[in-house]
C-alpha cells in the first residue's frame, strides 16, 4: 500500500469518528435537556394530581368523621390509606384553643403524651374552623416539610367539631418515579451510544456499497470484510430482539398466577427460541441444499417474518409459546449463512480473511448487534407493545438476508459430515478432548445463558426497566471487544491455551461469586464486565487447540463437536438460572458457581494442557534457549564503522523446531478414509483448512 493511501485511509476513519463521536454527543445532549423537560412538566401534572386527591381525601374522611366523638386519645375508626407502597398518608385533628390549634389526634409515630399546639400557621387553619373552608397549604414540623389538606369535621349539631388534616412529605409530594436517576442516565447514555452504532454501521453499509468490489480476488470476497461487520450487526439485532422480551411479555400476562410457574413459562419460552435459532442445523442443510442457499435464505426469513407477525397481532403470550420455535427456526437461518460465509471464506487462503480472522470480525459485529437491538425492544416493547418489536425484528433480518445474498455471493451451503449424538459423547469422554470442551465451549454457552435469560428476568423483579437493561449489554460488549482486544494485543505471545482458559474462567467465577453474596442491580454490572473479558479473550483460538488435542486419536467434526458443547452449555444455563429466580438467588448461584468452577478449571489443571501449544507456531517459548546466554565476546580494536548485517528471515524455521514442524506437517498431510461417503474432492484438496480437522478433500468429519 502506498503513503497517499495509506493516508487517505486514515483520514476516512477520522471523518467517520469524528461523524461517530459528533453523534453520540448530540444525541445525549438532546435527551439530556428533553429529559429536564419533561421531567419538569411530569413533576407539575404529578403534583396537581396529588394536591386533588389529597383534598378529596380530606373532605371525605371529614364527613365521615362528623358521625364519630371527636375527643383527645381517641381512635381513629378507619384504614388509613397509603399514597406509595409502605408509606401511608399522616393523618391529624386539631381544636382551636385561644389563638392557637391543639391536637387531638396523630397516626405519625410521635410520642402523644405531651399535647402538641399547632402554632405560626397561616389563616388558612382559621378560615377552615371559623369559615367551614377547605384548604391545601404547606407547614413545617421537626425540620421537615409537609404539603396538607385540610376540612373542617362538621359534627351532628352542626358546628365545626375540629379540622382533619391529611398531609405528606414535599420531598415524596414533588418527587417522580424515575427523574434523572441512575437507571435513566444509563438508559439515554445506551440510546445515544445505540444511535452513534447504528450511524457508524450505516455508513459501512453505504461506503462499501460505492467503493464496489475488488476486481482481483474471488466472487464470494469481493466486498472485503466491510460487508461482514454490518451484516453481523444487522443479524445480531434482529435475532436479539424476541428473546429479551419474553420474560416481560409472560409476567405482564400472568401477573396472577404462582411466581414459580411464571419462571416455568420463561424459561421455556428461553429454551424454545434457543433450541429452535441453534438446532435443527441438519433440517437447515437440507431445506439449503433442495431450494439452494439463496432461496432457502430468503423463503426461511419471510417465513419466520410472518409468523412472528401472528404473534404479534395476537398479543397472547400461549401464542408466542407455540409459535416461538419455529420463527427461531427460520431465523436461525440468517446466523447459519454467516456460517457458511465463514467456512467457504476461509477455504480461499487469503491474509487476514481466515476462519479465524472473520470469526473475530463477526463476533463484533454480534456484540454490538446484541446491545443495540436490546435498546430497540426495550424502548419499543415498553412503549408500543410486542407487534412493533416483532415489525422491527423481522424487517432487520429480512434486510440482512437480502444483503447476504448481494454482498457474499456464491455463498453455498458447506458440505460437511454429520455428527451424531453418540460421536459428540464419545468426545466428551475422551480425557483431552472432553476436559477442553467442558471447560472452553460449554462455558461460554453458559455465560450466554446467563446474559440472555437471567439479565432481563432479573432487572424486571428490582425496578429496571427493559430499557435500562441494554446497558449491561453495553458494558459486556465493551469489556469484550476493547479490554480484550488490549490484553490479546499486548500480552498475545504468552496467551497460550490454558492461559486463555484460566483468564476466562477466574473472570467466570469472580463475575458470579460476587453477584451471589451480594445480588444487586450495581453489583450486576461488575458481574457483566467480567463475563465480556470471559467471552473476548478466547480470540476462537479454542478450534485450533482442539485439534491438536484430537490430532491421531479422534477423528470427528470438530467443529460441530464444539457447537454442540456451546449449545448445550445454552441449554444447561437456562433452566439454572431461572431456579434462581424462583427459590433464592443467593443459595442457586452458590451451588452454581462451584460447579461452574470445577468444570471451568478442569482442562488447565490437566498436564496435558501444559505442552499443547508447543505445535503452534505463533508462540515462542523455548526456555532453554533463552536460558543459554552467549559468552561475552572480547572487545575489538576500534576501526572503522562495518556494514550493517542483512536482516534475517522471518519465516524461516527456528533452531530447534524443525522437528515439530515436521511431525506437524506429517500429521496435516495425514490420508483420511472418507467415513461419510461424500466421494472425491473436485479440488483435489487445495482447499483443506486445517482449523477444520476431518478430511483432505476440503470437508470436515
């Protein structure tokens, strides 16, 4: 790349984050002074309201009263109401006495044995006794603030018997629910941050849409890595959108029944979606491979669409239960061809476009998806109801399918073997290759369980709402995509396999442990920035190891082998988290978080997981080497200045690693039956990845 490119190049990704950072700005600006306004205007209709009913009580309570003796000590003969959840109205009476008011009765908790005069109040206390006027009025007692409303009570014989007085404090009186609490800032900060994303992934979309294709590389990569990042966002914001707000559809609909059978229904709802997004991957292959990708893609989309539409319409949530596995099912159908892009991308052998290079860029891509699809159906559900959210979700999708078939053409399905149940089993059996799953793939499906089934249910129960709840997304996503993208490019030498495991895993259980012994909404967000670093620092390098692990003693998939432990590791979160919500939190998470623990470290305490990594080429770590210093040479006459000494190659083998390599070599060149029948590779195997394991004729077993 040239000096005037590389330069034009730097000065478009400054426009775009100073287009990025000018965005969020205003966007938060904007809802900032919006929110003051409407919380003034909130504050002013909540306080005359409050006055009303204030002076409605007090003119009600005081007829009431006009039939009762009205006497020092006496009894108050009715319930007396509250205006919040544990804090009831004070009610007082009072007799004039001279110049002044003594009381004669008080339901504030104040020591009665001493009379108490009402003194230095205005002449609304005696217009209400002389004049039989009602009033709203403010006094102070005791330091504090009360706004009151008070009646004369008119007794049988038609005299002014007393004055009843209802009365609160200001504070409560010209408070709002939310105002510019904690929950509201983090709720504008999410949607400023979502608008700013959704800016920065419309303007990929429309640069790599007029920068065109590159004439010089294969059809399916024409569009670069551009079309790969806001294709996952699209994906991830769409698919996200249903399951964060099952949990409040089911509790708004069956608010009456049992708290134990609603969570029953949650997490079922949980596991349908799951179930349908991520399984039935044989059913896709084959609806892919009899209507070709492209048609199966689009037919499954719109399919899903609609059905999410009945859903919608219907409003009942028996009918989202039912119908929530199959729109997952064709849903799922949008993930399962980024999939295939993947795969089929990473055949081709081109720098920075590997299977694990685009993993990386699509697993992005999803963070931030997640987060900015959780603003969406927080702010829509909470506002409109569940048929806006299901519009947005299904027209998000149907779009990035059609971007699929645009932008990664010749997209076709992957042949790839199957892998039986009986084979991933096997595999779990096995003493390197099952302590390896458990302890990387299985956890991060239950870290995802976590984040996508107990955040949402879990912020509802405390006051949080849907809304507020993207901001944890948030803070997952940064934590994963930036705090682990420093710890993998500063420290990326020396993150070996079971260093990578150990760093997830203690953020695993140091994240869960926490929010155990002390299960509240802050403490939940430490809890949330430890489980991105668990998620980011992986860096899907956990494929590669797996097969060295398997290399001469399993022969499977194992790429499929470890989207199952992941799916299972879903499936295994779910129903967990939510007996937490319906026994205790606390003695759940405790039992939880051991077992967590010992299926987490049960690979990096192996001593196999020590030497695994010697294979891999990109980690130095030949201690002799470095212990073996060379003696110091004796100083030379001065002369003049030597030619600078060619640079050495880089690629070249180190001293003693031609063994490895070769043993590496021999092993990748290795003959394989065809277990599975799919004949002969027509490439004749120059498209075998090794990241894939299985077959040299380019397909996985």
């Amino acid at each position: 790349m040239s000096r005037v490119s590389e330069i034009k190049k730097l000065k478009e990704r400054r426009t775009i984050a100073a287009t990025i950072g000018y965005c969020f700005v205003i966007v938060l600006v904007v809802l900032y002074v919006m929110s003051n306004q409407l919380t003034g205007t909130y504050t002013v209709v909540l306080e005359s309201e409050r006055a009303e009913a204030m002076q409605s009580l007090a003119v009600a309570t005081s007829v009431a009263l006009g039939h009762s003796d009205i006497h020092e000590g006496m009894t108050f003969p009715m319930t007396i109401p509250e205006y919040a959840k544990d804090k009831p109205y004070i009610y007082d009476i009072y007799t004039k006495a001279g110049n002044s008011f003594i009381r004669l009765y008080t339901s504030a908790d104040v020591d009665t044995a001493e009379p108490y005069c009402l003194e230095g109040v205005g002449d609304e206390y005696n217009n209400c006794f002389e004049l039989q006027d009602e009033a709203f009025t403010k006094r102070t007692e005791d330091g504090v603030q009360y706004v009151c409303a008070i009646a004369p009570i008119i007794s049988q014989e038609n005299t002014v018997a007393g004055i009843l007085e209802v009365r609160m404090p200001y504070e409560d009186y010209s408070s709002t629910v939310n105002g510019m609490s904690l929950s509201w800032i983090m709720t504008i900060f999410s949607i400023a941050v979502a608008m700013a994303i959704i800016v920065f992934e419309l303007n990929l979309f429309v640069s790599t849409l007029s920068r065109g294709m590159a004439g010089n590389v294969p059809v399916l990569i024409m569009y670069g890595d551009s079309a790969v990042r806001f294709l996952s966002f699209f994906a991830a914001l769409g698919s996200i959108m249903t399951p964060v707000i099952i949990a409040d559809v089911i509790k708004n609909q069956f608010s009456d029944l049992d708290k134990i059978f609603v969570q029953l229904l949650i997490a079922l709802g949980l596991l349908l979606y799951t179930a349908g997004f991520f399984g039935f991957t044989g059913l896709r292959k084959q609806i892919k491979f009899k209507l070709t990708g492209r048609i199966g893609l689009i037919v499954m989309t719109v399919a899903g669409y609609l059905l999410s539409l009945i859903s919608g319409v219907t409003g009942n949530a028996i009918v989202m239960l039912i119908l929530l596995m199959p729109t997952a099912f064709c849903y799922g159908m949008v993930f399962d061809s980024l999939r295939d892009y993947r795969i089929n991308a990473g055949k081709l052998g081109y720098d920075k476009f590997d299977d694990r290079s685009i993993h990386n860029i699509q697993n992005t891509g999803y963070f931030l998806g997640v987060s900015v699809g959780a603003v969406i159906a927080g702010i829509c559900y909470e506002r409109f109801g569940i048929l806006v959210v299901n519009v947005i979700c299904g027209a998000a999708l149907i779009l990035t399918s059609l971007g699929i078939i645009f932008f990664m053409k010749d997209n076709n399905p992957v042949k790839e073997s199957y892998m039986p149940l009986n084979k991933w089993l096997e595999l779990l059996s096995n003493k390197y290759t099952g302590r390896f799953l458990t302890s990387t793939f299985f956890m991060l499906g239950a870290i995802v369980s976590f984040l996508l089934g107990f955040i949402p249910n879990y912020l509802a129960t405390v006051g949080i709402s849907l809304a507020t709840s993207s901001f944890y997304y948030l803070v997952t996503a940064f934590s994963a995509c930036f705090i682990g993208s420093i710890i993998k490019g500063r420290y990326g030498h020396i993150l070996t396999s079971k260093v990578r495991v150990i760093i997830s895993s203690t953020c695993l259980v140091i994240g869960l442990l926490l929010f155990a012994l002390v299960p509240t909404a802050k403490i939940l967000l430490i809890t949330v920035a430890l489980l991105g670093i668990s998620l980011g620092i992986h860096d899907f390098y956990y494929l590669y190891v797996l097969f060295l692990l398997a290399n001469g003693r399993v022969k499977a998939n194992l790429r499929k082998a470890s989207e199952m432990s992941f799916f299972a590791g879903l499936l295994a979160g779910i129903p967990v988290f939510a007996l937490a919500l319906m026994i205790d939190v606390r003695i759940v998470f405790v039992a939880a978080v051991v077992i967590l623990c010992i299926c987490a470290f049960m690979y990096p305490i192996s001593s196999f997981s020590n030497d695994v990594d010697d294979k891999d080429p990109t980690l130095r770590k030949d201690k002799k080497n470095i212990k073996k210093k060379p003696a110091a040479a004796a100083p030379a006459p001065q002369t003049n200045a030597a030619p600078e000494p060619p640079m050495p190659d880089l690629y070249a083998v180190p001293e003693g690693y031609e063994q490895a390599l070769g043993q590496y070599q021999q092993a990748l060149e290795q003959p394989m039956p065809d277990d599975y029948g799919y004949g002969a590779d027509p490439m004749n195997g120059a498209y075998y990845d090794p990241y894939q394991g299985g077959n040299d004729n380019g397909y996985v077993e």
